[in-house]
C-alpha cells in the first residue's frame, strides 16, 4: 500500500503564526514525549514511522510549501510538488501520475490519502493499514475512514452509512456501504445523523490506483507525471470529494472510535498544547486557561484575561477569545500580505521592515539565519541589488563563480542580475536589504540547489 499525505491551506486560521507558506501543519507547538517542540506534520511523520509506514508514504504540497516540509521531515521523504494552488482533486491526480509513470507502481496497488494535520493516537495508523484489505474485500471504488463522533459537532462533514450490512462478509471485514454525505450540518441536524448511525468524515479515503488512472484517460488528461506538470493548469480546481468520492458508484466506509480532532483553529489547537507559555511572556495568576505564543523578541505579558490567546510573529499580533477564534479567517478573508516569517529548507528569514522611496525605489530589510552545514541555492534577481552585513557565523560564499570566505562583520553587495549562494560553515545571521524597481519573493531564478553542483559549476576558483 502507497499513502499519500495532502499538505496545503492559506495559513488564515491560526494566524498571525500560520501564513501562505507556513500553514499550520508546520507550527512546532506540540512537545512530544521527549518533551521536544514539534509541528502536526512532524508529529504525523513520527507516528508513520512508527506504524512502519513512512518508506512507503509520499507528500503533496504546494509550490510555496517545498522548502519547509524539505527542512521539518527526513530528506528520504519523497515530496510531489504542485506547480500552483489548485485544490485536492488536482493533487491526488498529480500524485497518481507520479505513482503509475516514476514509480512504476502497478494499477492494483492500493492508495490511501490522508491529511498532514490529524490530531490521533498510534491506533489511528493501524485503521489507516487495514483499508488496503477493505478496498479488496469490499470491492468497492473507494474506501473512507469514519470517526465516531462524541457530540453533534456543526464544523464536520458526516458520512452516512447504508442501515444494513451490504452483505454477510461486511460485518466481518467491518465496513459499511455508504448512502449519502451531509457537509457541515446544524447541531440540531448533527444530532438526527448521529442517530442514525453516522460518522466523522476525516478527509481519510483509499482506492486502487487503476481507479484514479481510469478517471484520468476518461478525462482527457494525462497519466504521465511529465506531462501532468505541463498541464497541471488544466485541471479542474475542484475538490477530489466533490470530484470524485460523491460521484464514484460504491463507496464504504470503516469505522474509527479511537480519539481524533481537527487542530484547525486556536481553541481546538490550544486544548492539545500541554504548555501554556511558548516565547518570551508573562501570565498574571488570576488568567486561567490563556495561552501565548510569541514568537518576537519583545516580552508580552497578559493580566487578568482568562478563556484567550495571545498570538505575536512578524505577520502580526493576535488577542482573542478563544470560543470566538473561529472567527478569525472570516476577519482576514480580504487581507492579503507577504509571509513575514518563513522557514527554508536551510534556515529562516525574518522580514524586518518594507517601504517604497519616492522615486519608486522598493526597499526591504530581513534577517537571514542559515544552519550550519546547509547552503541556499546559486541563484540571482532580475529587479534588485541586495546588501548584506554579516552579524555571525562563518560561510563559503560565491557570486558570479568566485568563490571566497565571509565571517562576522563582512559586508557584500549582490547586484541585480549575479548568481549567488552561501555555504554556511557555522550557524550564520546577517542583515539583507533588497532594494530595486520591485522586491518580490517571486524575483528569484534558481541555478542549483546542492553546493556540489555549484562547486562543480564555479570551478573552485577563487
């Protein structure tokens, strides 16, 4: 069996922590057992491993997203990358074409997919292994995952299950065949499906891989991963469940009554976290049940607020009532900012400042920390020139195929247009100001990734 995690979101949920590039799969505020801060996806990877799943499990992500799943998993974890944003359905068929066309992987196998970002315990992993038995037992085009529900929840979609078993074997292979989806239902409305029997629908799903190459040829699409990166745009930006699962002919369902919760808003996120204070921050006594996270150098303190959090980054400072923090994509649906606050496959950049000179000029000031052994990429910008100051550390640097040393207190200047990259030796900081006709984190042309291919390149001149 093959398992598919999808990694995506516009990061409005738990902002101002969570971005387009740091959704909040990514946000390390769960201490795991060794008492270790870590992320969802982190945390999912470890419970892969775990149920011995990982060798076989692949990542989608977006575009946006490479550089970070690239710095908080294995770098054996097989990532497919979406040329842009366009929804599950897209994703999954990306993942199938990479699946039949690189992997060679024969139209028997049995695919689950699964989101990045389930809050579950390790039983949770061995449901996920026996749909690959379901699928074959049931014969069925798709096979889901349903969670029992513990009270009539309004923020799930819900799965209904056939009132009888469809046939003898059913009750022993434990699955049911599914009559029909009710997304997102009033409390009320919650209460009536639970009685009749239906589950949480946790976005978990498998099917034979001849299932999603057969949709594709019927589609007119391609099911050659090349040329599915060359016409990913053509694809309909619609999610697989509307795409597929409530189109498909026989669906079933398995069901899961182990624990398992959406970590998708601040009040479900903070009843997980077993620390109240990540950051620099003070919490009068009388504040109960208030949690902080910062994540700027500046001391926040709370007094007398209980029921809250208090969320501080570069993107923005966040005070709310944790009932009400739902709310809050809602609020930001019409704001729209560059991430300021990103992490890389080598390190993090923090945005500092931004503004626009009155002769057009853009101007952009950031912090640059890149970890010891670990190199950007040779690459250079069109519209902007870019000064550093060295603050620490010692690196390799290289620009235009010269090759020299850089310690603390150096400075560089980086016209428009000059290949570029840094090898750090130990952890290095420095100061970086862009400026030119537009500062755009999409000004970037990439040359080469790995620091033997740029060595190879230059030469070793110096």
């Amino acid at each position: 069996m093959k398992i598919v995690l999808l990694s995506g979101g516009s990061g409005k949920r738990l902002w101002p922590l969570s971005n387009d590039t740091r959704s909040k799969q990514f946000l390390k505020v769960l201490r795991n057992e060794e008492g270790i801060m870590e992320s969802m996806v982190q945390r999912v990877w470890r419970q892969l491993e775990r149920a011995q799943l990982g060798s076989e499990t692949l990542v989608a992500v977006g575009a946006k997203q490479k550089e970070i799943i690239q710095s908080q998993l294995p770098d054996s974890v097989v990532t497919i990358v979406e040329p842009t944003r366009r929804d599950t359905f897209p994703a999954i068929a990306l993942t199938a074409a990479y699946l039949y066309s690189i992997e060679g992987v024969g139209l028997d196998e049995v695919v689950a997919v699964l989101p990045v970002d389930p809050y579950v315990e390790q039983d949770f992993f061995a449901k996920v292994r026996e749909l690959e038995d379901v699928v074959r037992e049931s014969d069925a085009e798709l096979a889901l995952i349903g969670v029992q529900p513990t009270y009539p929840s309004a923020k799930y979609g819900y799965i209904v299950p056939k009132a009888e078993e469809r046939e003898a074997s059913a009750a022993t292979a434990g699955f049911r065949a599914v009559r029909r989806f009710v997304e997102k239902p009033s409390e009320a409305a919650a209460e009536g499906l639970i009685a009749e029997g239906a589950l949480w629908n946790c976005g978990v799903f498998a099917f034979k891989l001849d299932t999603i190459i057969r949709l594709l040829i019927d589609k007119g699409l391609p099911i050659h991963y090349e040329e599915m990166v060359k016409q990913y745009d053509r694809l309909p930006s619609i999610s697989f469940d509307y795409e597929v699962v409530e189109k498909v002919q026989s669906v079933v369902v398995t069901r899961y009554d182990g624990y398992w919760k959406d970590l998708g808003t601040w009040n479900t996120l903070t009843e997980e976290m077993n620390v109240g204070m990540i950051g620099r921050g003070i919490v009068s006594p009388d504040s109960v049940n208030t949690h902080v996270v910062n994540e700027l150098d500046m001391l926040v303190t709370v007094i007398g607020l209980s029921d809250v959090v208090v969320a501080a980054s570069p993107d923005g400072i966040l005070v709310a009532d944790k009932a009400r923090s739902p709310k809050l994509k809602d609020m930001l649906k019409d704001i729209e900012q560059r991430p300021m606050y990103e992490e890389k496959r080598w390190g993090t950049t923090r945005v500092m400042d931004f503004k626009k000179l009155e002769d057009g000029r853009e101007v952009l000031t950031r912090a640059v920390r890149v970890n010891a052994g670990q190199c950007t990429s040779y690459h250079f910008h069109l519209n902007r020139d870019e000064y550093w100051t060295v603050a620490c550390g010692t690196g390799t640097f290289v620009m235009n195929n010269v090759i020299s040393t850089v310690h603390a207190g150096d400075t560089q200047h980086i016209p428009a247009g000059a290949p570029h990259s840094v090898l750090a030796e130990t952890d290095m900081e420095w100061i970086e100001v862009q400026m030119g006709s537009r500062v755009s984190a999409e000004d970037v042309i990439r040359l080469y990734h790995d620091w033997e291919e740029i060595e190879r390149h230059c030469g070793m001149t110096g």
